[in-house]
C-alpha cells in the first residue's frame, strides 16, 4: 500500500495508506473494502516501519503542511477565503483537521468494526496541487475518521 499521510492527534498517531499497485480495482475507495487503511499509533509508536521493496509505496512528492485557523462556517468556504487572503492558488489546500467533512457525493461516515458506532471524523485530503505527483483520488477527496475508545480508523474517498 501507498503511505498518504500521517497526522498527530493529541497523543496518537494516524497513518493512512491506499492501494496503487492496481489503480481503481482495490475498491479503495471503500472504508471496509481493504484498499486502503488507517492505522491509530499510541505515542510510543516511533519506530518506522520497513519500506517493502516493490510496488508503488511513497507518494512521488512529500508535503509538509501548515495548519491554518479560517473563520469560516465550512471547509469549501474556509479553502476559498484562505486562497483570497493569501494570494496563493486553492489547489495549496492540501485539506482539513476536524469540523465536518464536506462530502462530494453523501455521507460515507464509517462505522467502527469494534463498537458499532459512527466514527468521528479526523480530517479530509486534496489530492495536491500538481497533478504529476498528486494523489489518486479519482479528482475527489478522501476522508479519514477514528473511534478513539477502541483506537480505530478508516479511511475512503469520494469523487
């Protein structure tokens, strides 16, 4: 699987991998589908894991993003203001931590394996800003969510 992203939370740690060594046909698009996956890591998880030697695994670049507060009521407003106050291109959003996820189709919310419930949702991803290097969401956004009393995640994407 293809490492995505990887976010701090308080004191855990989400990782977030999707299959691309069989582009469209890994259902990774689906939260339960096992095309893609998302890890909760404790604070003691600092240890990396081991590249595997073939396939797609690391995106072709690496962005290190800042995080930005916007007064906004939502995120697609919250990325046009941020673009009108900046100057710089909508395409720099790289995405969103917390609030509500702004879906592109309906509500996807996964429900956690363990428990049931809905999970909360933890932020959503653009693909990126240059489409060489960008990630394959089929021109949408992916989604990522976790149960923080049975330490679980998920993650899909719609388009």
């Amino acid at each position: 699987m293809q490492f995505l992203a990887q976010v701090r939370l308080g004191g855990d740690l989400l990782s977030i991998f999707m299959c691309q060594n069989d582009p469209g046909l890994c259902d990774e698009w689906d939260a339960t589908a096992g095309g893609n996956r998302a890890y909760l890591f404790g604070a003691d998880a600092t240890e990396p894991a081991a590249v595997p030697g073939e396939g797609e695994t690391l995106l072709e670049e690496v962005s290190a993003v800042e995080v930005v507060p916007v007064d906004a009521p939502a995120y697609p407003q919250a990325a046009a203001e941020w673009s009108r106050r900046t100057g710089r291109p909508r395409s720099d959003v790289l995405g969103h931590l917390g609030g509500e996820p702004a879906w592109l189709q309906f509500d996807e919310t996964p429900a956690c394996a363990s428990c049931e419930r809905p999970m909360d949702f933890v932020m959503a991803l653009e693909e990126g800003h240059d489409w060489h290097t960008k990630i394959n969401f089929g021109g949408g956004r992916g989604y990522a969510f976790r149960c923080a009393p049975c330490r679980a995640a998920a993650f899909l994407w719609q388009r």
